[in-house]
C-alpha cells in the first residue's frame, strides 16, 4: 500500500500512520457508542483530551470520584454513590461512565435504581454499601465535597451494575 492514498487502509499524515477506515472498525460500547482502536505504537502521546470525542463510552455521563474511592470502583466493591441535590440528568436504565478525577481511570456502568431523598433520610444499608460505618459520618466526610450541606438538604442515591472499562481518559469539566 501507498502512504498517502484514501482508498488505503493506513495512509500517512506528519509521519504517524492514521487509520483511513475508522468507521468500519469502530466496535460497540454499552450503550451504543462507538470504541476506537488503540493508536499505532508510533503514534505521540495522547493529549490529556485524548479520546474525548472518539474514546471507549464517548458521550455517556459521567459521574466523577475523588481518588481514594478508585480501588473500590475498580475492585467493584462500589456500587452506590451519595450526590448533593435532588439530580434529574440520570435515570434508571442510563448507561454512564465512572471517572477517577486524578487517575483518569473509567468504567461503564447502567444505572439500576435513582433515589430522590435527604441527608438525613439516607438508609443504614445506603450508608454501609457506600462505605459508611454510621450516621455519624456521613455529614462531616460529604462536607468535603459538599460545603455547607445539612441533614435536611436534598441528596440524590445512585445505585449501578458495572459494565467494563473504558479505555480512553475522560475530558475535563465540572464536578457532578
């Protein structure tokens, strides 16, 4: 093959070979979206928006998590998670991608169960799935990340079933 011609599989641009037939090999990711091959070994070094837009998930929501919670998410010990505000983006049965902020690590994942309730109205079971030893700890731990918050403030329970990594690091935007 000729670098450089369309009808090629690979043709050449800067130096680094580019896959021409990109669509044709896209495979599935849950939910419908597209997976990208991983690039050639000559190929430079991903840029921190590297698979933003073509990545393994693209376009799912994601819901993000501080680093000390990834070697739960990863060893799928984590099946909950605990937001401020009553949160209507996500609805059961949505396929989402949950990102480590610092590691860039991400997995997919199908939201089972959505709970529209207070800080203080959190279950026991919810608090111990999510790694809570007690009520106690709750409010003083989730001001960290939510300043301000009291028991009756609005809290939103999101409960998934863990789909398979996605390969590609996440873009940056704000915290949900």
């Amino acid at each position: 093959m000729t670098a450089g011609r369309q009808d090629d599989l690979w043709w050449s641009r800067g130096g680094r070979p580019i896959l021409a037939a990109l669509p044709l090999l896209l495979s599935a990711c849950p939910g419908g979206r597209a997976q990208a091959p991983p690039p050639a070994p000559s190929a430079a070094p991903a840029s921190p928006r590297a698979g933003s837009g073509r990545g393994a998930c693209a376009g799912l929501p994601l819901i993000r998590f501080a680093e000390p919670l990834c070697a739960r998410l990863a060893s799928g010990d984590k099946r909950i998670t605990l937001r401020a505000r009553h949160r209507t983006a996500i609805a059961p049965g949505a396929a989402v991608q949950l990102v480590c902020i610092e590691s860039r690590r991400r997995w997919s994942a199908r939201i089972v169960s959505v709970r529209h309730t207070s800080w203080g109205a959190i279950s026991e079971q919810e608090l111990r799935d999510d790694g809570f030893s007690g009520r106690g700890q709750l409010l003083p731990v989730m001001r960290r990340y939510y300043p301000g918050i009291e028991a009756s403030d609005p809290a939103t329970v999101y409960r998934w079933a863990r789909g398979r990594g996605c390969a590609a690091p996440h873009p940056p935007g704000p915290l949900q």
